[in-house]
C-alpha cells in the first residue's frame, strides 16, 4: 500500500505469515493421511536445497527430522510463498486455489 512505512509493512506481513503458517501446522496434523503425506511430500520437495533433496531424499528427510519441525517448515513456506505471491489480504478462495496448485504440481520453487 502507498504511504505505509516499510517498518509497518514488513510488520503487516510478518504477522500475516505467522499467523497462516501456526494455522496450517495445525490444520496439516487434522488432514487425512494421503492429504497429509502428499502436502509435506511436495512442500519438503520444493523448501529443502535441491542438493540436500538429490544426495539425502525426501524419505530420508521425513525420517531424520522430528515431524513437529516438519509442520513447521511446511507451514513457513506455504504461508510465506502465498503471502508474498498474492498479498495480506488475499481471500480465502485465493489460498484454496494456490494450495490445490501446489497439490498438483503446477507451483515449482520460484513461486
């Protein structure tokens, strides 16, 4: 938004990411367990180094970092990766939209 200072706006989306991402750690842990294995699978995919993810796999991550880390690392980066695609005052039809592209591959690590 125009005028704001960049300490506010950086505090705006600062808080807009973390209350996003403490709510998908906690809606992530609801989800059936297919849902749930897929999201992780794909967000560890696309936020972990390319290198970590080609030398260790993904099944070798899963395994060796606790799964409340996991949660939280796959809340970070959706919540971050949408707020700064679509704003903080994007609707909720717009996270649906964004997340069932990730879901089916469409969004890749630049997004």
């Amino acid at each position: 938004k125009t005028g704001m200072e960049k300490v506010e706006a950086t505090r705006r989306i600062s808080s807009k990411i973390t209350k996003m991402q403490d709510t998908i750690m906690a809606k992530v842990q609801d989800l059936k367990e297919a849902e749930r294995a897929n999201l992780v699978r794909r967000v560890i995919s696309l936020a972990v180094p390319p290198l970590m993810v080609q030398q260790i796999g993904v099944d070798n991550i899963l395994q060796a970092v606790p799964q409340n880390y996991i949660f939280a690392m796959v809340g970070a980066w959706v919540a971050s990766r949408f707020v700064y695609k679509h704003g903080i005052d994007a609707s909720e039809v717009a996270f649906f939209f964004f997340l069932r592209s990730l879901l089916d591959g469409k969004l890749g690590s630049a997004v």
